[in-house]
C-alpha cells in the first residue's frame, strides 16, 4: 500500500508543480475545476444518492456557479449595459466575502470534531442537506485556489500546496514512529496526537523556510510576514487535519473506507484533496490580510 502511494504521488505531485509554476491562470482555473468535479462526484456517492441523473444534475449545478464566479466582472459589464448602472462595478470585490462563511464553517468543524466527535458520528443528516454541505465546500475550495493563483504570485499558491503536503508527510510518519493516543478515534484510528504536532512543527519550518525564500529572491521581508505566515502556516494546517476528519466523517457514515478508487495507494480523488478543500480558504482570508497590512 505504502509503495503505491509512493508511485501515485511521485507522478502526480510533479504534474501538480508544473501545472502550478507554467499553466496560465485560467487554464490552471480550469484544471482544478475538472479536479473538482470528480471529486464532486465521489461526494454524491458519499451522500448515498446512486441515481445518476441528480447526481449529473449535482455536478451541472457545481460547474455553473464555478463559470458565474470565474466570469463575474462580465456579468456586471453586462448589468452595466443592460439596465445602464455603472455603480455596479463598486460590487466587484463582494465576492471576496464568500471567504468568511467558508473560514467559519471549517473553525465550526474543527471545533465540532474536537469535542463532539461521537455526537457527530450518531447524527442523521437528510440527503438534501449533505448535497447543500458538499456543493458550499466544493465550490468556495475551487473558487479560492483560482483566485490565489491568479490575484497572487505564483510562489504563494506554490508555497500552500507545499505546506500540506509536508504537513501530510509529516503527520503521517510522526504518527507511524511515535503515535500512541488517537487524536479521533470515534472517526480515524490512524490520526495520532503525535502526528497531529509533527504536521503543526513542519509548519513552522515550512514558514520559515518560505519566509527565508521570500528575503533571498525579493530582498527582503515586510515587518510582520515571519510571525503572520507562522501563524498562518499553524492554522492552515489545523484546519486541514480536521478537513481531512471531517471527510473521514462522511465516509464513516456511509460506511465505505475510501471515497473511490481513483487513485492506486490513495483511494479517490475526495481521498487526497481533502485536506487542500478544507485549507484553502482559511490560507486565502490570511494571504488577503497579510498583503493588505
């Protein structure tokens, strides 16, 4: 199993850098919305709906709001010329917002995994409500990596994705070589409160590494960026262990250990972006913050 997933990371994991540091924004935009998308397809399968047509109906639902978002500045030149409005262009920016339910809503999940876990695993949730759930948490992980590739320089989408992964790496042999006490056992016996701070320590070296990178290539450092994106680095990876519980979650109630199979070693691709989904909007809100203090 280990040396699958050694052989299915090291293919795509040089993909994923490339299609990072060369495809134009938009293009990298449209790959990861085909990413989201199967993986929205594999949420549909969690939810216990097998019929195809609302599951197809799901996913057409998913793509329209991507390209809405994706094209906005185009709606509101259209609204410009149409009702003859141009002060809607003042309303450009709203769709930052979107941010705040999103960040709130992975806090609301840390926070709920943390001390509820065993309530949550008992908790009966209608169909409805996990395709609502699976569409917001879908849509906003899309919406927030397109944006942070094509709003900011390449090296801090670049600097995200290198964060979990080490997180990941990290948590995954701190928990093999030194994991004893389970950090949520009712969900994932394999998470250990050991790998949870060895994620959290390659955080702040990967922070402190970045931060290095940032004063060597574009001599010099803005006053608070080490603190802010140690700070940062801690929280995004946080939030994306309890992402990862979170889907952890869902499988559990379905009753299925692996959202697909997808990927050799992995299991779907829900399996291996877990963590990425839950992160990014929480990462996005600081990289927001910190370029505009």
């Amino acid at each position: 199993m280990l040396l699958q997933r050694i052989i299915t990371a090291s293919i795509l994991a040089p993909l994923v850098i490339l299609s990072v540091l060369f495809l134009p924004p938009e293009y990298f935009a449209l790959l990861w919305g085909l990413f989201i998308v199967l993986a929205a397809w594999e949420w549909t399968a969690l939810t216990g709906q097998e019929k195809i047509i609302p599951r197809v109906l799901f996913l057409l639902v998913l793509i329209f709001t991507m390209v809405f978002v994706h094209y906005w500045t185009v709606f509101l030149q259209i609204v410009v010329e149409t009702f003859d409005w141009p002060e809607v262009r003042n309303y450009s920016g709203i769709i930052e917002w979107l941010v705040v339910p999103a960040v709130l809503w992975w806090i609301l999940i840390m926070v709920l995994i943390r001390n509820a876990a065993e309530s949550l695993m008992k908790m009966e949730i209608k169909p409805f409500i996990k395709v609502l759930i699976g569409w917001f948490i879908l849509f906003t992980a899309w919406m927030f990596l397109s944006r942070l590739r094509i709003l900011y320089p390449v090296d801090i989408t670049m600097y995200f994705l290198l964060l979990i992964w080490a997180a990941d790496i990290a948590a995954y042999f701190t928990g093999k070589k030194y994991g004893k006490l389970q950090l949520a056992p009712e969900i994932s016996p394999g998470k250990t409160v050991a790998g949870f701070y060895g994620a959290l320590i390659a955080a702040i070296v990967c922070a402190l590494i970045f931060c290095l990178y940032i004063y060597l290539v574009y001599d010099g450092l803005q006053g608070l960026m080490v603190p802010n994106m140690i700070l940062l680095s801690l929280v995004t990876v946080m939030v994306s262990i309890y992402g990862d519980l979170f889907f952890s979650l869902a499988k559990r109630m379905r009753g299925v250990k692996d959202s697909g199979s997808l990927l050799p070693g992995h299991g779907g691709l829900l399996d291996r972006l877990d963590s990425v989904i839950a992160a990014i909007p929480l990462f996005y809100a600081g990289i927001y913050l910190i370029y505009r203090s």
